[in-house]
C-alpha cells in the first residue's frame, strides 16, 4: 500500500526490503542473500466470489504471500481491510519471516490478506467469504506448510471457519493448520492476549534499561483493538496510567489517566473511544506529541512519519503494530535518542504463543496456562535482551530495529547457506 504523508511517499513493501538490504550491507553477506530474500517466494492472489444476503455475487481480492521457509513452513495472519494490496501483503510476509527468526521459533514467514471492509458485511457474509478464502487457499496451506492466524479484523472466529472449511476438505480434522483458534478446536489459553502481553514484556524491558519506573510512568496508545487494548491494560496494571489512546475514528486525553476496560466498554458501545467520559478528543498527532513517557502504535503501518517523529516527547516507543514507524520517521527518533522497540521484537508474542498452539494440536496435548504465560514471558525477555545487547554491540549508530534484522538475517543466511541455497 503507497501511502501519502506531508513529505514522504512510502511504499510499505519497498521499506521492508529496504530494511533487509540495510541488514544484508551491514552484515556484509552477498547480493545474492538480498536477491533471495527482497521478494517472497509465492504470491498468490484470487478472486473470491461471495453471494451475498441479497442473493448477488460480489468477488473480493484475496492475497496469500510465502516470503521464505528456510527455518519452517509459512507463518502469518490473515488481515480483512479494505486498503490491503499485494505489495502490503508482501512487505508483512517479509517481516514476518525476520519476526519468527528473532524469536526463534521455527517458523517461516507468510501473509494473507481480503481486500473487504468486514463491518459492511453480516456475518452470514463473513463466514462465507472466511470459508471462500480457505477453499482458495487450501492447496498451498497446512501444518507443515503454512499455517495463518488472526491479524486486522479478524478473529478466533473467522480462525474456526477457515479451519472447519480446511478439515472438511481434507476429510479429517487437522487443527494444526491455523492459530488463534477458540479453544475447543485446538486452541491455546492466552493466544487473545498474547501479543500485548509481549509487547508489554518488551515495555518493561525497555522501560528497565531506561530507568523508568513503569509505576510512575504516563502511555499514549494508537489503535485500541486487540494489541492496543490489551497493551493499555496490561501497562495499567503495573500502574502505569493510560493518558491517551485513539482509533480511526478519533481519540481521547485525560491527564488523569484513564481506565482501559472502561474505555474498552465504551467503545463496544459507542463504536469509538472519542467522546470517553471525563476526557477530550484528540488528534493522531496530538496523542504521537503527547507529554509523556512510552508511545505504543498498535493500529497500522506507516504512522510515525518525520513530521510525526520530530514531535515526539516520549522517550520509548514500542511497535505493537506492524511497521508503524517509516524510514525517515525512524532516523528521526534514532537522532532524537528515543529507544524503538522495533515490530518484529515488539509483537512477536502472537507468533510465540501461536508455536505454542501448533506445537500443542500436533501432539493433542494441552499445557496449563501458567505453563504458557511463563514460556511466553521467558522467550520475550531473551529476545528483548539479545536483540537490546546486540545493539548495544554495534556501532552507536545502530537501532535496535538495525539489529534485529541483523540478528534475524545471520540465522536465517546461515540456514539458507546450510541448505545449500547460496554461496
Ligand atoms: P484490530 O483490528 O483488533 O485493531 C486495530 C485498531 O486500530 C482498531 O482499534 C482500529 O480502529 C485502529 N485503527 C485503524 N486505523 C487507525 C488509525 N489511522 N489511527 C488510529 N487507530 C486506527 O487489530 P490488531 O490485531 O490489534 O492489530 C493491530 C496491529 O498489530 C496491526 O499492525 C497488526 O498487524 C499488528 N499485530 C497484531 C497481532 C495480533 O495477534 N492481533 C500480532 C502481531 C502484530
């Protein structure tokens, strides 16, 4: 997806090469590295025909992008939204490739995506057009090949009916094939709150070698869906206060701090977190110039701009959402002496839990949540800390996000060069 900000034209797919070009120069591997790596290795895309409550068809964009397996089959979400294109499909398979790398869990990396506004459609419609997108995609998914999970609008439910429809055509159930399924069909305990709950691990890192006491600390949120949500929750339960979160409908402040489950009952109610009572609507650049002392942008890509950037008065920002922050955006906060933690370490606590569920459906044994909740913070603190020491390894200059890719390319051109795909 091109999008059009005041100074910078940024093409999500051309960033996240970007980013792997960065990382192979710095690690000084072969072009031959980066010409494996820019471009996935599969796109597919389809028409999906629909009939829709009135008894018309209507045909949507389906995309299913396969970026690289070397360390794994496939891994990634399915994202329903109406903006979606085949370079933005590409460019979130490639940074799911590094994401599963960082964390180390044997997965590749893949995306798919419905060019669809979900809340136009019933759910009758919903659930066809779920079913549609597995019978397009039947072929080339599986728990040994590619395996999605929920991502933008969607949920565990449109998981059961891509899973269902998948077992159906196979003729026999085979959980493993999807993640953030509801927990009778395979499901993993926590996989709702996974993501948050890592990124807010990778918060309390963050804020740990900054010296900042989360207890005493101020958050802006951007986006309050299922990352941003749970996010504010989690930092508000280490009482750190909630000063301002939006969604694409607008925002709300209050320096008082506000209460993230009310907000969220709120917004289930009035379809929006503007308006929240005892606060005042906002901007999106008001919330990133927000006196405060973490930013959290879990909404979607390419938000923090230049022009965004020089305004921000926080002093960690760390990425719940894919790519929010842009190229020139990044060089800015980097100049300024914010800490990002970059998405591929930030968020990457969907994709941990998600091993976790497919590790549990291909042995059809579950563990206990305590076992999950601890596996999941033990794994996002090592990251966190590898990546953070990496960095700090490196010349002054290098991000953390700088470092992840490169942590994230050695393992992975390693293996490539293993198999024999190079050199
Ligand atoms: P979601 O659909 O549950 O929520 C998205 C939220 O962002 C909504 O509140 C929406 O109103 C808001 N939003 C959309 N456009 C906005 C804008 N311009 N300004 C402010 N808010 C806006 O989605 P989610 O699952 O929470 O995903 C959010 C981000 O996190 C995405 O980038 C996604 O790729 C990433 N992510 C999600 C997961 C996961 O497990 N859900 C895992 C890894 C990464």
């Amino acid at each position: 997806m091109e999008t059009q900000t005041t100074k910078e034209k940024v093409n999500t797919y051309q960033v996240a090469q970007g980013r792997v070009k960065r990382a192979v120069e710095q690690l000084d591997l072969p072009d031959d590295v980066y010409e494996w790596l820019k471009s996935p290795d599969r796109l597919v895309e389809c028409g999906i025909p629909v009939e829709m409550d009135n008894g018309k068809i209507r045909v949507f964009t389906g995309y299913r992008s396969q970026h690289n397996n070397a360390l794994g089959p496939y891994k990634g979400g399915i994202r329903f939204h109406p903006d979606v294109d085949a370079d933005e499909t590409k460019a979130l398979s490639i940074w799911m490739t590094f994401k599963c790398a960082v964390a180390r869990v044997p997965f590749g990396g893949g995306k798919g995506a419905v060019k669809v506004n979900p809340r136009e459609l019933s759910m009758k419609e919903l659930e066809r057009l779920s079913r549609k997108y597995m019978q397009a995609m039947a072929p080339i998914l599986g728990p040994e090949k590619d395996i999605p999970a929920p991502d933008v609008n969607t949920n565990a439910q449109v998981m059961a009916w891509m899973t269902d429809e998948y077992c159906k055509i196979k003729q026999h159930n085979d959980f493993g094939v999807i993640t953030g399924k509801p927990l009778d069909m395979g499901g993993c305990v926590g996989r709702e709150t996974a993501t948050a709950k890592g990124t807010f691990y990778a918060i309390r890192e963050a804020a740990r070698v900054k010296n900042i006491a989360l207890n005493e600390a101020q958050a802006a949120v951007q986006g309050y869906g299922n990352v941003g949500y749970y996010a504010a929750l989690f930092l508000n339960q280490a009482e750190c206060k909630i000063i301002a979160v939006n969604d694409s409908t607008g925002g709300a402040y209050n320096p008082n701090g506000m209460d993230p489950t009310a907000l969220k009952e709120y917004k289930n109610e009035t379809g929006s977190v503007k308006g929240f009572p005892g606060s005042d609507n906002i901007t999106t650049e008001e919330l990133y110039a927000m006196d405060c002392d973490i930013l959290v942008p879990a909404a979607l890509e390419n938000q923090i701009t230049a022009d965004i950037a020089r305004t921000v008065k926080a002093k960690i920002i760390v990425e719940g959402a894919n790519g929010p922050t842009t190229p020139v955006g990044d060089m800015v906060l980097n100049d300024n002496g914010v800490l990002v933690v970059p998405d591929i370490l930030a968020n990457s606590g969907g994709v941990i839990v998600s091993y976790f569920e497919w590790v549990q459906n291909n042995y059809n044994y579950y563990w206990p949540e305590a076992q999950i909740e601890d596996r999941l913070q033990q794994k996002m603190m090592d990251a966190f800390h590898y990546i953070y020491d990496y960095h700090c390894d490196c010349s002054d200059k290098t991000t953390m996000r700088e470092a992840a890719f490169m942590y994230a390319l050695k393992r992975l051109a390693d293996t490539m060069k293993t198999r024999g795909w190079w050199g």
